[in-house]
C-alpha cells in the first residue's frame, strides 16, 4: 500500500459534491489569506466554483488521497475568451507541497484544456509565491511582457503568464 504522502495516492478528480466545492474553497481561502487579502473577485469564484468556473464551460478539479480520503489540492480552468482558458485557484495544503500535487493537478487542467479545444492558457500569481511560478514555468509557461498584460482583478497580481497548446 502507498504512503500517503507519495503521488502516487494522489488521485485528481473534476468536483462532485458540495464538500468537494467547500474544499475548494477552504484550501483557497488559506492560502490567499495566509500570503495576501482576500479580494471580492476571489470570493465570488471560492463561494460558487460550479457556476464561476464549470458552468460557463471550464472545469474545476480536486486531488485527494486515496478514492475516498481528504481533498488536499485543486485547480481550476476557466473560459476567458475563444480558445483561451485561465488556469484559477490552484492550491495544496501545506503539509502535502513538495510532492507532486500541484504538478498533477496542473498536467490535469492542460489536459481538459487541449481536450475542450483551448489553443492557450494564461494565468496571475505573485512573485512571492516563487515555487509555483518555477512549476508553471516547469510546464512550459512564458511571462508576459508589460505590453501584453490586460488589467488584472487581483491587486497581488504581479505575474502574468501564458502557455500556447
């Protein structure tokens, strides 16, 4: 039997429940209030991840341990225009960074992206979070110059990225 704390436990799902869209949203609002202020636009995404970012035709996932344990990451991927989808709310519990979550959760959304027929995918994060901004690097994603950045919802964003499919 894997240890729990191996990827390999790990298994990514889309949200299924109202317990799956509460996690969502607790891990969410840990982390932006642990580093940052919770803002108006994240609390309308975190209290309704079905009709913010699914409904409009996205897709919001959650990593858990094991088929029936703990949510212990998410993700999500919402339409922002023709073929362009934003990569939204990504997040893992403390005690579980470090060991490939965020990596699954990311290769997850890039595969439902390319499968719903997104061409690019954009993101905002901060320059504080340095280990997420290496990792979406990792996968490829390039910073935008000051030229190509729409304006943002987020005060803290101060990383734009994108990635072509």
């Amino acid at each position: 039997m894997p240890d729990a704390t191996t990827t390999d436990a790990v298994l990514i799902t889309d949200i299924a429940s109202a317990a799956d869209a509460e996690a969502f949203r607790v891990l969410n609002e840990a982390w932006i209030s642990r580093f940052f202020t919770l803002e108006d636009k994240d609390r309308k995404l975190l209290g309704d991840p079905l009709g913010q970012i699914v409904e409009p035709g996205g897709a919001a996932f959650v990593a858990r341990l094991g088929s029936d344990g703990p949510v212990i990451g998410c993700v999500g991927i919402a339409p922002v225009g023709p073929g362009v989808f934003e990569l939204v709310k990504m997040a893992v519990s403390p005690e579980h960074q470090g060991h490939g979550t965020g990596r699954k959760l990311i290769a997850a959304a890039l595969e439902r992206a390319r499968a719903i027929g997104a061409h690019r995918v954009v993101l905002e994060s901060n320059a504080q979070l340095a280990s997420a901004v290496h990792l979406y690097e990792a996968f490829g994603f390039r910073h935008l110059g000051h030229d190509e950045v729409a304006p943002s919802p987020y005060a803290r964003a101060d990383v734009h990225m994108t990635l072509d499919l």
